[in-house]
C-alpha cells in the first residue's frame, strides 16, 4: 500500500473539493496573537474563528502558538506547516476543515528567549490563554495566586527564565515597559470564573512580589477582558486519525474532532486592536459575567457530574451515560430546580432552549467525549462547576440534593479505586494527595471526612456548614451502598 503524503502547505492542493482549506496566503500574515497553550480547545475554538478573519483579508491575526510544558503538538504540527483538521462531527454526518491560522510553534522550555522575544514584538497585540485552570497557579477557593505554587516560586526567583503562564507574561510586560511598547490586551479563554478579572489578579499580584511599579503599570494599561467558550472538544484517536485519512487523503498527524456548536462571548475591550471576530460569530458584550455563569454552571457542571457518575457507572463516552437510565432525567432535573434559579437574568435569551440544546449535545453519538478526560483536574474545576452552584443554594436555603450527588461522585471517584475493584488513573494536581488523604478509607464518613478539610478546594465555609455536610455525604453513602448507576436510576 501506498504511504499516505502528509497534510502541509505543498500538498493543500490535492485536497478533495469537499474540504475546506485556506484559500488565503499564509506567508502574508503577522503574529498578532501569541497564544499560551496550544491545545485541542484553542485549535478547535479560537484558531478556527481567527482563520476566517485571516480568509477574510486581515492578514495582521497570525497565531504564534506556544506549549509551555510539552513538544508533542509543535512535533505534530511543524512537520505540517503548521496546518491540521478539524473534523465537526454529529449523528447527521461530518464535515472536515483544514486550519492554516497557526504560523508558528514554540515550545517554552526549549527556547525560553524566543518565546519572550514574540510577547515583546510590538506586532503582538494580544497574548491569550488556554492554559487549564491549574496553569493560573492559583488557589481556586479562593481565586488567588498560589504564592507557595513551585513555579511561582521559581519564576519570582528567576524571572528572565520563567516557567508559568503568569511569569511568561510579567517578564514580557516587564521588557515592554522598558522598551517603550505598547502593551498587549491579555485574553483568557479557560473556564474560569470571571476569568479576565482572575487572570489580573493573579498577574498583578505576582508582579508586586517582583516590583511594586510595574504592579502599577500593569493596573493602569493593561486590558484583561473576561471571555466565555464553549465547544466539546474530546481527546483525538487514533480512529479518528484514520477517519481524517479517508476524508482528506492526507496524513494528519494531530486533527481535532469537535461538534457543531461553537460559542464564544467576549468583554470588547481591546485598547491594542483586535481582529473583527465578529464577523464570524463572536458576541462581544460589556459584561460577560452572566453568559460564563450560565455555561459554567448549565454545561460544565452537568459534565462533570455525568463524568464522574458516569464513569463509576461503567460508561466510556457522555452520550453513553445520557443513554443510561436515570441520567438524562437527573441533569434536566438538575438543571431546572438547582441551576437555573441560581444565574442571573439574561434579558432575551431564551435559557429553556439553551439547556435542551445542551442535553442534545451530550447525547451526540459521533462525538466520543470520554468521562475520564472530562473527570481529570477535578480539585481545579469542582468549585467552579458544582460547588459556588451549591453556595448560592446554600444562601437561598434551597435544596441542592443532585449537585450533591456529583460532588459525592468526585469523592468516590478520587479513591483510585472503581467499582469492580480495578485501579482508576486519577488525574489531578492534587493526586498524591488525594490518594494519601483516602487511603484504606472505606466508609462514607471516613472518605468525606479525610477530603472535606482540603480548604484549597472546599474553601474554609463549606466545612463548617452542616446543611452541605450532610446532603454530601449522604449521597456518598448511597453510591458506596448501591453504586452509582442505581442510585442515579433512583434519583428522582
């Protein structure tokens, strides 16, 4: 058999007709967006937005894309030019596209100057964030930076040889100043809480624990608007590899498979300039606090409450456990009665259809969202996803019984240990702790008990608040007793 040629600039040519492809000249575009962690998410996301600016005309948007840990995806994509697949997947069938807005790749460990060297070009008007929310090094109780985090650590005592996001970011801001250019709009698109307000935080704080003025500097001129994303973006296979083959005739080392839907709602608050995402499908608002809290909330808390449930329950993919009895009432149940009455209005959007259109993309089949890679980074996401959720319950003194039921299912989850007995590959910043914390804990109240003090994540409230104490626990007493797919079979 013949080998496959490999997806590259010289070969977009022989393309099928039915794949898109770049129809512009990628030589012409500048680096205007240094982005840090160049993922899945932003490649199926961001880049894909920022290549119609780019095949509309605007050829100031290029995309220099940085890994801040590992070289796997510069060795995937340099080879090709930079270039990879999108494949858009649903029960209705596919459709493929070839993504040309990524011109460059860096690998921050490699070459730790060129990286600052492209933040300090004054072409560079926006540098963004796909960095996950560990890569904040912060505090996620309580949205702080992490003075003790072993990079911050490091970076405020080698700040020209940075390893974190933030430290990358001061020292480029830092050689800016100095240079007399102009500064960058910061731009984080993780699922954070008030994310643009977040990352200034923790910016602004470490640049204080460097240098008080350029602490200030970084209030008065820097920009950090707050953004909201949203599109399931699940790992790539090696199925889906050979699916992207026999689609476009070419060998694609890293293509990302997606589903149709795609959002994207950002603060408009560029004093840099910014590309006309607009003219693609970008909202850009004043405040995007309420569209992040719905889609935090709604979408990611009910992912992770089927992930963890769901993985207990033996199910492989998200539309596995949407199929499951129970599931599919637990989360529209517990997104009408628990949810909802917690987010602020949205004036003219219609949230009844937003959520059934949520539960239609979980139930995607085509769209192979394993729970285990939904369930990693737990100790990062649950005060976001379930936890504040459960917090405005409190508050309100309305019940919160199935947001419970997916905490109890996360502590479940983090004893490493399944149902059947076999070893579960937790994940997680915190999984030496976790594992050490649960360790011979067997009974519901010695499992709740060893994880319930850890304030990075449950904060110093929640462990002192009898009413969340025992609606968790004892809904991690039914899924020890029954397990978690007759108790989510018995939810009501």
């Amino acid at each position: 058999m013949t080998e496959q040629a490999r997806l590259s600039n010289a070969t977009l040519s022989s393309l099928p007709r039915e794949v898109t492809r770049p129809e512009y000249d990628r030589s012409r575009a500048k680096i205007g967006i240094v982005h840090l962690g160049i993922g899945a998410f932003h490649r199926a996301h961001q880049a894909v937005y920022t290549d119609s600016v780019l095949a509309g005309g605007d050829n100031d948007w290029g995309i220099l894309g940085v890994s801040l840990r590992s070289g796997d995806t510069r060795d995937a994509l340099e080879p090709q030019d930079g270039l990879y697949t999108v494949a858009t997947r649903s029960g209705n069938g596919d459709s493929f596209r070839v993504i040309g807005s990524i011109n460059r790749l860096l690998v921050a460990p490699e070459n730790t100057e060129a990286v600052l060297d492209a933040m300090v070009d004054a072409a560079a008007k926006i540098v963004s964030l796909t960095v996950t929310e560990k890569g904040y090094c912060y505090s996620p109780a309580s949205a702080s930076l992490d003075e003790s985090h072993p990079d911050i650590v490091h970076d405020l005592a080698n700040p020209t040889a940075p390893k974190s996001a933030i430290g990358f970011i001061v020292e480029a801001l830092s050689r800016r100043r100095a240079n007399g250019t102009e500064p960058f709009t910061l731009l984080s698109c993780d699922n954070l809480p008030a994310n643009g307000r977040t990352l200034q935080r923790v910016v602004t704080r470490f640049a204080e624990l460097r240098d008080p003025s350029l602490a200030d500097y970084i209030r008065e001129n820097i920009a950090f608007p707050s953004t909201m994303v949203d599109r399931i973006v699940p790992a790539t296979t090696d199925a889906d590899r050979a699916l992207t083959v026999a689609a476009t005739k070419l060998t694609d080392t890293w293509p990302i498979m997606t589903e149709p839907f795609s959002q994207w709602v950002v603060e408009d608050h560029f004093p840099a300039g910014r590309p006309a995402w607009e003219k693609f499908g970008v909202t850009f608002v004043d405040d995007v606090d309420a569209f992040e809290l719905m889609k935090l909330r709604l979408l990611n808390g009910s992912h992770s409450t089927l992930a963890y449930l769901g993985y207990l329950a033996g199910h492989e993919t998200v539309s596995d456990v949407m199929k499951a009895p129970g599931f599919n009432d637990l989360i529209e149940a517990m997104m009408d009665e628990e949810i909802s009455p917690t987010l602020p209005p949205l004036p003219g959007f219609d949230l009844a259809a937003y959520k059934t259109e949520l539960r239609e993309r979980f139930r995607n089949p085509a769209l192979r969202h394993r729970t285990w890679q939904i369930a990693m980074d737990g100790s990062q996401k649950l005060p976001q996803r379930l936890l504040n959720t459960i917090r405005k319950c409190i508050e309100s003194g309305s019940s919160f019984d199935r947001l419970a039921l997916g905490v109890a299912a996360w502590m479940r989850y983090v004893t490493g240990v399944s149902e059947t007995g076999a070893a579960i590959d937790v994940r997680d910043p915190l999984a030496a702790e976790l594992k050490s914390r649960t360790a011979k804990k067997n009974s519901a109240d010695e499992i709740f008990n060893a994880l319930i003090s850890m304030e990075q994540v449950f904060g110093d409230d929640l462990p002192a608040n009898n009413v969340f104490r025992r609606s968790v626990e004892a809904q991690l007493e039914k899924i020890l007793k029954h397990g978690a797919a007759e108790t989510v079979a018995k939810t009501t």
